[in-house]
C-alpha cells in the first residue's frame, strides 16, 4: 500500500502488481525474498518492510478500497482493516547500508498522507467503521515511541470525521502508560484489547474508561482446542457492561487468533 518496493526487485512505480509482490515474499530466479520473521508469538510470519532515509512512499496498493467496495456490491458491509502506520514502522527495519540507529519513527510524517488518502477512499465508498492494528501497544515502549501515537492519530483525526475508528491491541496485556495514551486519542471511537491473556488490561478498563468510547473486548480463547468457559466470558462481560454502559458495544472477539 505505501509503494515500499526495494530496488533490487525492479519495480517502476504504479499499481503493484502480483508479479512483484510475490518476489518481494518468497524470491525469484535472480533475487531472494525479503526477511521473513515471526508475527509477536503466534505461529504467523510477515514480511518485514526495508526502511531508509531515502525511501520513496506512494500510494501503490488500492486493495484495501477495492476488496471493501467489491464486498459492498455483494451486498457486505465489511470492516477495512490496516496495519496501523505506528506499528508498520516499529516493525521495519533499517535498510541495508543504513546505520541500525536510524529512527524509523521519522518517516511518520512520509507514510501519513497515504494513510489519509486510503481512508478519503474508504470513507467515500461508504465504509463506517475502519479498523487500524496498533499491536505494538502491547511492547513496553519508551515515552518517544508512545508519543508518536499521539501524533499519528492527531495528524489522522481531520480525515475521521464521519467514520468510526477502532484501534487494536492483541496478544498481551496493555501496559499503563500505553493504555493511557491510547485512551487518550480523541479522534478514536474506540479501542480493542485482548482479555483473556490480557488479565492486567482487564483491571486497567475497570480503573477508568472513557466515557461515549466503544470497547471491544475479546473474551473468547483461539488458542486451543477446547470449549470456551461461557460462564467466565459472561462474567467478563457483565462486568465490563457496568463499567462502560449498555450504550457501548461490547465485541466478541477471538483473542490470540489471527482470525
């Protein structure tokens, strides 16, 4: 989507096409694919981004407006999904030939207006609810990394306005000061957590949650094989509903699931 194409594979702008972006993923006969790496602790993998102080952003992927709109057509109102740009850096890596201490958080002003142009996109197919995952904000993050949420979804909030966005975490519990500020974005309708590993995030939304925000809450395991408790999920809910209001929806969510 941001038209991060290392050289080496010969791409000269436009739509990214299959072509590319199968080389870029598992190699061709004169190039390697680029570095696979383990997703947080699950057993998925992505392919980590090549990042630099000359890289060239643009808009090169329209396939989250075209899978929404063909899926409207359908007669589906679905909900668009994006890594969200804070998490996309931390989760690159400086380029080869790029010192190791290159701040990959200093393109955030590079990748934010594609970001406001997928989601003029989104909003202009019809789209109501966009989702962006934010799962570094499980990671114990220094003040500078957390601030550039802040500034992120700041720099994002004049484009929110008619849609509803909804942040997620996953995998882990929250830890406060990422909890903070995440609560804190006033452009953000609301924030998911994971529940069932994140037994310290629980006790965090029953200290303070924000009032008119949604809380999706994901109660249900999807790491084994086993029946749900229904009872503790219940509970879970219950108790969530006295802190956040019946107003507010409450999500059932597979926790620790890609899916």
């Amino acid at each position: 989507m941001l038209g991060v194409v290392p050289p080496r594979y010969g791409w000269n702008g436009g739509e990214i096409g299959f072509d590319v972006y199968f080389s870029m993923a598992r190699g061709n006969a004169s190039c390697p694919a680029m570095e696979m790496t383990k997703w947080f602790d699950t057993n998925y993998h992505y392919i980590v981004p090549e990042l630099g102080h000359d890289v060239k952003f643009s808009y090169a992927s329209h396939k989250a407006v075209t899978e929404y709109k063909e899926a409207k057509a359908l007669g589906i109102d679905t909900v668009p999904v994006l890594v969200g740009p804070v998490s996309y850096l931390l989760l690159s890596k400086p380029t080869k030939g790029v010192e190791k201490t290159f701040s990959l958080l200093s393109l955030l002003g590079k990748i934010l207006p594609i970001y406001k142009e997928v989601m003029s996109e989104l909003k202009a197919a019809g789209a109501s609810w966009i989702q962006f995952d934010e799962p570094t904000l499980v990671m114990d993050l220094d003040s500078h990394k957390l601030k550039a949420f802040t500034e992120a979804y700041s720099e994002l909030a004049s484009c929110l306005f008619g849609v509803n966005v909804v942040i997620e975490t996953y995998f882990a519990d929250v830890p406060a000061e990422a909890y903070k500020v995440l609560t804190s974005l006033e452009a953000v309708a609301g924030y998911g957590f994971d529940l069932v590993r994140g037994t310290k995030t629980l006790d965090l939304i029953k200290g303070v949650f924000p009032t008119g925000k949604y809380l999706f809450a994901r109660v249900v395991g999807g790491r084994n094989i086993w029946a749900n408790d229904l009872a503790g999920s219940l509970i879970t809910l219950h108790a969530l509903e006295g802190i956040v209001g019946k107003g507010t929806i409450l999500c059932i969510f597979l926790s620790n699931s890609m899916f």
